[in-house]
C-alpha cells in the first residue's frame, strides 16, 4: 500500500517532534477526554466487559465516529446523545489525546480453538483493511484487544443496516459468511478478544 | 484508498502528543505542597488518584475511617438477589501504589485559616488546599420516628453494607403476599433515580420468589428521574406490582411506627411487611461542622475549582456539594474530582486553572436485560454547571428491546471502568 510508507514518514517525524513540550495536549483537553474514562476506561483503555476500548484509535476514525453519532447515521446506546455535546474542535482535540494513548489490552475469555480458526478468517478475510491481525487502527479502531460484546454489536449492526458498512468489507463479510457461516465469524471475533497484554 | 490515506495522516500527527494527562505543564514549584482529602469515596479518592498523577510532587494524604469502601452503585443489584455484597467492596491499595498517603481516622475539624485538619483519633494534618467530599448524612428526625436505631429495623439502605444486607435478608424472609414500603426523599438526595431502580429490582426478584407481593412508593415529589422509562419498564415486567404515590396524592411520608412497621402520611396509615426509609438528606456532616454548608445543607463553591465560598483554601465535591445542573452520583464526583484536582494542582504554582467540563452518567436497571441511562454534559455559562444545549437526556421512549438489552451488558462495564479510575 502506497500510504504505507507516507504514514511511516509521518509517525517518525511526529516522534521526532513529541519531545518538544509544546505539543503536549492542553490541560482543558486533558479534562475533556478525562470525563470519558468512567465508561471507557482511565485513559481509554476499557477493562470490559462490554464498553469498548479508545485508546490509540485513528483520530481520524473517532472523528467520523463522533459526528456519525452525533448526527444519528450510526446507532448507539448512549454515545448519539454524548456526541451532541462537543463542537468540531472539542471532537478533533479529544480525538489526538485518545489517538496519543497507549492501549492496555485487558484479558477476556476466548475460546482457542475458535480464536485458531478465527486467526486464519482474519487473514483471508480482514487483514487486509483490519491490519497486523487487527492490532492497527487506520480503518476502524483497534479490533485485536477489543471487547467481544462490542465487537458482535458492531457486525450485527453493519449486517442490520444500523451502522455504514464499507462496500468492500460488506463484500468480504458476505463472502466469509457464505463460506463458513455464523460461527466463522464468531471465530474471527474470538481470535480478537484472544488478543490481550496483562 | 482514499481514505486510509486521510486518517493514516491524522493518526501520525495525533502521535505527537504523547504525553497526554501526565505531561499537564503544571508542576507545583518550590517546598513540597500538601494537600488534604477528607473522604474516600469516588470524590475524595478520584481527587487524591488524580492529583498525584498529575503532579506527584504533592504529598497528598487521604483521611477516611472504613478500611473498606463498598459502592452505593450496583446495590441496588445486591438487594434484588442479583449479586453479592463483596462485589461492591473496595480497597484503599490502589490509592497507596499512586504514593496517596491513607490514614484511617474520622476528620473532626477542618480550619482553612490555620490550613490544618484534626481527627477524632488526635491527629492534626497541615495543608495548602483541603479537598472535602464527605458524601451525604440523613436528616434524622425530619420523618417523626425515624432515628438512627429505627434504622436499624427499618433501613435506609442508602450507605452500601451492613445496611444493603439488612434490607436484602428482610425481603428473603418477607412471606409471599407481603408488601415492602419504600419511603422516596425529598430532592436533593444522593442518586435521583435509585429509589426506583431500587423498587425494579425488587420487584423482580418478588416476581420471581414471591408473586403475590406488592410494592408501594411513597413520595413527597410529583415526579422523579427516568419516570417514564420506569413506569414504562414496570408496566412491561411487573404489570399492577409497583404503586407509586406521589406527593400530591398523599405521598409524603409524615412520621414512622417502628414497632408496628407503620408509615403515616398526612391522609393515610400504610402497614408494611418491609420498610424502606430513605430519609431526607444534608451533606456530610463534617461539611456542617466545618461551617462549608449553607442554611439548607449543602455547600457553596465557586464551579470552576469548588473551592468553598465559605471557607478558602477548602474545595468540597462529590454529594456533598452544590454543582448547579449535576446530579449527585458517582459518576458527578468522580468529574468533579478531576476538575478540582487540576484546578488546584494549577493554583498551587500559581496559574489559571483550566476551563472545565463536567459529565454525568447513570445506568438504571430495571430488569436482568433491560437497562435505561441518562446521560449530562456540562460546561460553565454564566457562573453555573449547565446541560449544553441538545446533548444528553435519557434514553429514548421508543429505544428497541436490542438497545435496551445493550445498555445492561454495558452498565456492567461502566461499574468496572469507573470503580477502576476511582480506586485503582
Ligand atoms: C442505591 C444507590 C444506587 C446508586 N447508583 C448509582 C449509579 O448507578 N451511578 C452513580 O453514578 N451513582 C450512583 N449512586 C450514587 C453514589 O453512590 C454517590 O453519589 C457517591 O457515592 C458520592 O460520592 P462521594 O465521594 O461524594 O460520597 P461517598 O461515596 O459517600 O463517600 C464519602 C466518604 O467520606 C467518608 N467520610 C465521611 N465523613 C468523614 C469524616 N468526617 N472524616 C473522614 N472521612 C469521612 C465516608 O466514610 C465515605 O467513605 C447510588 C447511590 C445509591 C444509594
């Protein structure tokens, strides 16, 4: 991917910059993000079951998240009436403090067996967007370490027209469940969810 | 790919700031600073995590009696048969390996002018800034009858322990047919819909045990939190089981008979089989004692830091404080702790503190797949702690069975992350 390698210039040099004081979030920032942490866990890393993780997420991709639920296009329990209440900036500035946190992937029980399968469908069927077995947010947030519950909630509202889905990965998803069906992509989740630091 | 491209790009300049919460350019300069934080439940240990996280140049001493906290959160669960007390409890190592210094001993005076707090137990502590969230105390007497011995036979059960499980062994050994009285306060009282998740949760667990058993609530209010998910959520799980008496139809509670197990309202007398008094409420009773409360209880702060209008150099959060829109709940003091904490981590070297923001969260279940939320957030107009416009609310009247079942498998998670950020 051509990207690849513009995305790697990019990180070496914001590392190259991150020692320079400056650049640390604001503290009105810091407070922000910090009345997240109740639901998503300190600093964003959720300790489950359910709530999902949003430390280290594509800044990116939590800003499309917020404005969807703010707007209503994505379905959500509590966050569509959470979103409505940041502008564009407040959005944009939480998303580079979450995007800045290191994620701690808290165990969560998985079956091996499953999580085996779920390994190989992964790289047949998501590595290719879902990159490093899932471990890297560009497309989405971190799927490997990520809280299975959610991550079922997800699929199903991607295959329930609750949430967008990506026309390719729709097409992927249709594919895998037509191969190995339900269970197949159980078996991806589990492989997730065996993902996990501590 | 379009647009890996756009966000790969965000992502990498995102990484710059790296530091995040810890690299708060606030350092507190010169003698070591000392602060004092009366009470540990999700305020006063929420402030004391956070303040040595952003500076643990500050020697922050916590004062709190009980060994062991257990939550008011989720007790609710516990009465209803759905979990065990000892998965509410708390200790207070988590607060120690962030360098907190825990003292158990009771705050019996707290003077701001002299910046020393004395306890029971004969110590005397110096601070710079005091942070005082004692949570709440009961308004003994307010309802004739009701001291705290009657609460001995008829619980309050609105501080978690001994007092969750005497409420939960009286409903065990409750007949079938009986009635349980719950006795709802008058606002302001800690977590505004918890009598009415309280009478869900019992009510499921009569349906399940004891059918034939009936619920009555009396209120002085005429309305209350959530009410239309509740009534919704009663009428769909427990149809004709739970009676709710407002305060213009009677249902203001005048006077106990503990003996008798009676409750006289101004009309009526109400005989119950189990009865639950949730007496009105006042803040802590050290915030009293130390001159932080006003006429009616409750203590004045400026909302931007909390410190005291009362008492300088004394900040007062959590339960116990007057926070505009907020409500008083877990969630509320463990916002407010973070807000306080930055604040005077800033006016201890000197600055500004930074532009606040507030948040509220509360889970409601109303059965094992059914839970509700309100969700607030806050910011600062004109002095006051106010809902932004358009956000927040509760949850939809028309939320789809999925949803609602969501929103119980997340509360579980909620209880985990926060009780974590408070105490771990
Ligand atoms: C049934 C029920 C359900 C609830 N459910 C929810 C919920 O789902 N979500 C939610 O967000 N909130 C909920 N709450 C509300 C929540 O429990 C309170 O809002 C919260 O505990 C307030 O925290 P606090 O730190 O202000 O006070 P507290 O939790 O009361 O802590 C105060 C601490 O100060 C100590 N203290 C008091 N006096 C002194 C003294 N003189 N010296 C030293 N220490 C002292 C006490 O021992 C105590 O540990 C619920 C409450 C109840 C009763």
């Amino acid at each position: 991917m051509k990207t690849k390698t513009l995305m790697g210039a990019m990180v070496i040099a914001g590392a190259a910059l991150s020692t320079v004081p400056v650049l640390a979030a604001d503290p009105a920032t810091n407070l922000l993000s910090a009345m997240c942490s109740g639901c998503h866990g300190t600093d964003g890393s959720s300790r489950g079951p359910t709530i999902p993780s949003i430390a280290g997420m594509n800044a990116e991709y939590f800003v499309d998240s917020m404005k969807a639920f703010r707007d209503g296009t994505r379905a959500a329990t509590v966050m569509t009436r959470i979103a409505k209440g940041y502008t564009d900036q407040e959005i944009e500035a939480m998303a580079q403090y979450f995007a800045a946190q290191k994620l701690v992937r808290f165990p969560q029980s998985f079956d091996p067996k499953l999580a085996e399968r779920g390994k190989r469908l992964h790289e047949n069927y998501c590595e290719k967007c879902h990159e490093d077995g899932g471990m890297k947010s560009d497309e989405a947030g971190v799927l490997a370490g990520q809280m299975m519950p959610y991550l079922r909630f997800s699929l199903d509202d991607f295959l329930q027209g609750r949430r967008e889905i990506d026309k390719k990965m729709k097409a992927k998803v249709d594919d895998l469940l037509a191969a190995e069906g339900k269970e197949g992509l159980e078996a991806v989740v589990h492989f997730y969810g065996s993902q996990h630091d501590k | 790919m379009e647009r890996i491209s756009r966000r790969g790009f965000i992502k990498a300049a995102g990484s710059t700031a790296l530091v995040g919460m810890l690299g708060a350019p606030y350092l507190a300069l010169g003698a070591t600073k000392k602060v004092v934080v009366v009470g540990g439940g999700p305020g006063g240990a929420t402030a004391a995590k956070y303040l040595r996280r952003l500076d643990p140049g500050i020697e922050v001493t916590l004062i709190e009696p009980k060994k062991e906290y257990y939550t008011c959160f989720f007790s609710n669960e516990v009465i209803g048969g759905g979990r065990t007390l000892e998965t509410l409890r708390f200790t207070y190592d988590g607060l120690k390996k962030h360098g907190v210094q825990v003292v158990h001993d009771t705050v019996t005076g707290i003077d701001g002018g002299a910046g020393t707090v004395t306890t029971a137990g004969g110590q005397r502590f110096a601070f710079d800034r005091c942070i005082v969230a004692p949570g709440i105390d009961f308004k003994w007497g307010a309802i004739e009858g009701y001291d705290e011995k009657a609460s001995e036979t008829l619980p309050h059960a609105w501080k978690a322990g001994e007092q969750t499980m005497l409420l939960r062994r009286q409903l065990e050994s409750m007949a079938d047919g009986g009635t349980v009285i719950i006795v709802a306060p008058p606002s302001p009282y800690r977590c505004p819909p918890g009598p009415y998740e309280r009478a869900s949760l019992i009510a499921h667990y009569l349906k399940t045990h004891k059918p034939k058993s009936k619920i009555l609530i009396l209120d002085p209010k005429d309305g209350f939190s959530k009410r239309p998910l509740f009534e919704a959520g009663w009428k769909k799980h427990y149809p004709g089981m739970i009676e709710w008496v407002s305060g213009q139809k009677g249902g203001k509670a005048e006077a106990v008979d503990v003996a008798a197990r009676v409750v006289r309202t101004e009309m009526d007398q109400f005989k119950g089989d189990v009865i639950n008094v949730i007496p009105p409420q006042t803040a802590g009773r050290i915030a009293l004692a130390a001159g932080l409360a006003d006429d009616k209880g409750w203590c004045p702060n400026d909302p931007a830091t909390f410190e005291s209008t009362l008492v300088p150099k004394v900040h007062v959060i959590g339960d116990a404080s007057i926070a505009g829109a907020m409500p008083k709940s877990a969630y509320a003091a463990n916002s407010q702790a973070k807000v306080c904490a930055m604040a005077v981590v800033a006016l201890l070297s000197g600055k500004q503190p930074p532009t606040p923001s507030y948040f509220n969260t509360c889970y409601s279940m109303i059965a094992p797949d059914h839970a509700v939320t309100i969700v607030g957030v806050y910011r600062l107009q004109d002095g006051r702690i106010s809902e932004v416009p358009g956000s927040g609310g509760i949850t939809p009247v028309d939320a789809s069975e999925e949803m609602l079942r969501r929103e119980m498998a997340y509360a579980q998670s909620w209880f985990n992350n926060i009780t974590d950020d408070i105490f771990g």
